[in-house]
C-alpha cells in the first residue's frame, strides 16, 4: 500500500535534499505505523469484501469512513450456515445505515406492517445472521491534511533517527536525540495524534499495544 506522504512533502518538511529511496522508506514505516495504530487503511480502497460476526441489530463495517454512492456500492448478504441459502439484504427494506453501522429494522408488525425489515423469518427478527458479508469501498481518496502531518512526524523521526538510539557518537562529536524518538514514547506520541484526529472525524479507534 502506498505511504501516507509523498517524498515531496517530506523533503518541504526536512528542507534539504533527500535519498528518493531512503525517504521512501521512512515514510512506507511511518505510514505503517500509523494505520497500525489507527487500526485504519485509510487510503481508499474499492471494492473491499469482509465477512462479519452478526447476531445482533447492529453490524459496524470496520474501515471508515465508508464510500457509498453510484459508483461504490454497498452489497450485504447474509451467509447461509449449515448448507443454508445465503441471502442478500436491501438497505431502506432489511436494513439501514449511519456512517459504517448498518441496522437491522424492528420486525414488520412493530412498525404497522409498513417495512418488511426483519426478513427473513427462519430466526430471531431483526437481528443479523450469524456470519454477513459486505462488499464496500472505504478510506480517503485524498489524505486528510492532519493525517498527513502525524505521518510526517513520525517519518522526520525515522529519517534522523533510524536505530532508535538515545545517543551516538562519530569521532569527536556527539548528539543526543530527544525522548519522543524512542520506540514506545514515539508510539504514545503517535497515538495521542491519532486520539485527538479521530475523535474530530469521528473514523479512528486507536488501539493500544
């Protein structure tokens, strides 16, 4: 998968020169890091097919924010167990959806027999089967300039700081990096980024590790 930021980017960033491959790879590792973190492909991907666990009203599709229009479709069937058919869903009849939670409707008497949501009838209604898959696009055609930012954080980081190292010395000189480019400091740095990003757009969840 591409990285996050362009070498460009990072160059502006560094204002100096750049090796192409050696900031390439500080940003495919940044990049990497990130979606680590945020649990989040984040670039757009088309067409992506998930199988997820249902049983209950709600399902939430796990990459967001979600892409649903003519030329991104959305496509829900529930998979059939035991040789069992599976059964495609319709949004506004079997289901409706919010951002990435996809909601099964009430059964079709609670709502004065104007909805059929709830089918089919071979199990509890309203309530996702036990296995759903769905066909859907998601991420950002265009990366967020916040996004952008943290990773080219964490790429300046990598770039002049590669080991990880609290110190070296090379001959008569000696330098000390900062804390924050340390192994965990750096990923607690990373994650308090993505914490305050995605609770504004509403599309991370930050993962501990």
């Amino acid at each position: 998968m591409e990285p996050l930021a362009t070498v460009e980017q990072l160059t502006a960033r560094l204002r100096q020169p750049l090796d192409t491959t050696e900031a390439t790879q500080a940003l495919t590792d940044a990049s990497g890091l990130v979606r680590a973190i945020a649990r989040q492909t984040i670039s757009f991907v088309a067409g992506d097919t998930v199988i997820l666990v249902g049983g209950d009203r709600t399902l939430t599709l796990p990459q967001r924010p979600a892409v649903v229009d003519d030329a991104h479709p959305l496509t829900v069937v529930e998979r059939g167990v035991f040789g069992g058919e599976d059964i495609p869903m319709v949004e506004h009849r079997d289901f409706e959806r919010v951002g990435n939670v996809l909601t099964r409707g009430y059964p079709w008497y609670w709502t004065n027999n104007t909805r059929l949501m709830g089918w089919p009838y071979n199990r509890p209604l309203g309530v996702w089967g036990p296995r759903v898959q769905v066909t859907y696009s998601h991420g950002y055609q265009t990366i967020p300039d916040d996004v952008i930012a943290i990773v080219l954080d964490v790429a300046q980081v990598l770039w002049s700081n590669p080991d990880g190292l609290r110190s070296k010395t090379v001959g008569g000189y000696s330098e000390t990096y900062a804390t924050e480019t340390l192994g965990r400091d750096l990923v607690e740095r990373i994650r308090t980024r993505l914490s305050v990003t995605g609770r504004r757009r509403g599309v991370f969840s930050v993962r501990q590790m």
